[in-house]
C-alpha cells in the first residue's frame, strides 16, 4: 500500500460481519466507523479479523491508530482469528499505538494485556445506559483536547451480554454504570477501552434488538423495555465522538 508523506494513517479492525441493514443504509460498519472518528485528510483502512484478514506486521509503524469494533462473539473465546487478534493488540501495546476499543474491543483489549472478561453478572446490557466519569480520570485529558467541559456523567449506546471483571495491571478504570464495573478504561495515553458504542446512531440499535429477538437471544419484554430507552434517552454521540477523535489524534 503506498503511504502518502504527511497523511495520518488509521485501521479498523472489524469483529463483525456487515448487517444487510447497515450495508443497505451505511454501506457497511466501515462507513458508521470513519463517519463518527474519521476527518478529512485522513486514510482508512479496513481489516475483517473476523475472516482472518490482518494487517501485515511490518506496516504497523506507519499506522497512527487502531480501532477494534464490537463482535456477536466472546472476547474469551479461543477461536484463531481472537488469538492472532490478542498478539496483535499485545504487539500494538509493545509500540505504543493508539488502540480504541470498542464493545468486544474492549473486552479483546483487557483480556489481551493481561484482565479477565467473562459472561455480564447482571445479564445483557441493551439501551442508553448512563455512565459515571471518575473524577480526575485519565478520560480528563481527552475532553480538554476539545476544550469542552468534563461532564460526571455520559449517555452511551450498549449492547452487550459479557462485560470486563479485571483490568490488566497498570490500566485505570475510567468510567462505571449501576450495572457494568468497567464502563471504560485506559492504558496510558495509547489505551482506551469503551464497553458502549459511540459509533452506533439508534436506527443500528433499534435493528439489533429485533434481530437479536428473532434469533431468540432476548425475550419480547426485554426487547420493548430496552426500546423504550431509547425513545426516552438521547446519547451524547456527539460529545463521544469528539473524545474519541481526540484520543486517536493524540490531541
């Protein structure tokens, strides 16, 4: 691949399998990815881990960042493509790289240096959920990159049934819900976990909870609740975005 001089490089490693929906409406979650942290000027690449496409080893340097998106599969599992994306996390970690992760990012990120993932206690996660912000949290310095307030607490998409038990050594829980422990957290200034999506806009949501319905992975009455939240909460994308954004360009 030829690298222009000067051009910021970044990769999305895809978990997932488009939808017919998001391909029908976005043309693929590449295209929900790089329009919620991608700018102008920039070039996007993208890798299906989940078909054992990865990036070739020596070009890794010229990346400034990563992200790894959210997945139907476990974190903890032992599949191929989950290993081969372990030692990558853990060699991305060795050079200090910008990694977002997202969801099963999250997850994938915590349980490759060195945290425990499992099953969620509490069940599945699936609506706006609020999270609180630590106070004096690493998370800090990304806001003041926008020059935006820290607000204590944040609305974020989830959908999730497995959630972090242990953060590796060193990381710092940033973030927590009444119902997850690990909401966020980081490594440094190269590491950011976020267990919710700050990528997804409700129609995906609203989507994902019918099709997770027909697959009989919920019951009908945890799908209307889990609907109802989201016609009575609004996400703060915006104000995620731009934190994201912030943290992948190191501003």
């Amino acid at each position: 691949m030829k690298v222009v001089e000067g051009e910021r490089r970044y990769a999305l490693l895809l978990a997932a399998k488009d939808s017919e929906f998001v391909k029908k409406l976005y043309g693929g979650y590449f295209n929900v990815f790089t329009n919620a942290f991608g700018e102008d000027g920039e070039r996007w690449d993208l890798f299906r881990v989940v078909e054992g496409e990865f990036p070739d080893m020596e070009e890794l340097e010229s990346y400034d960042g990563f992200v790894v998106s959210g997945s139907p599969h476990d974190a903890y599992g032992n599949d191929l493509w989950i290993l081969k994306l372990c030692f990558l996390l853990q060699t991305l970690d060795a050079m200090e790289k910008k990694v977002l992760g997202i969801c099963f990012g999250h997850q994938v990120l915590c349980r490759a240096l060195g945290g425990k993932v499992g099953k969620a206690y509490g069940g599945w996660d699936i609506g706006v959920r609020r999270v609180t912000v630590v106070e004096d949290s690493p998370w800090c310095r990304f806001i003041h990159g926008i020059g935006e307030m820290m607000p204590s607490q944040l609305s974020i998409i989830e959908c999730h049934q497995d959630e972090v038990w242990e953060v590796p050594m060193g990381a710092e829980v940033i973030a927590f819900s009444e119902k997850t422990g690990v909401e966020m957290f980081s490594i440094g200034d190269h590491i950011l976990g976020i267990q919710g999506h700050p990528e997804y806009t409700k129609d995906i949501l609203y989507n994902l909870i019918d099709r997770l319905l027909n697959n009989n992975n919920i019951d009908s009455d945890f799908a209307v609740e889990a609907k109802k939240s989201l016609e009575t909460a609004e996400p703060d994308r915006k104000l995620l975005e731009k934190i994201c954004k912030s943290f992948l360009k190191g501003r």
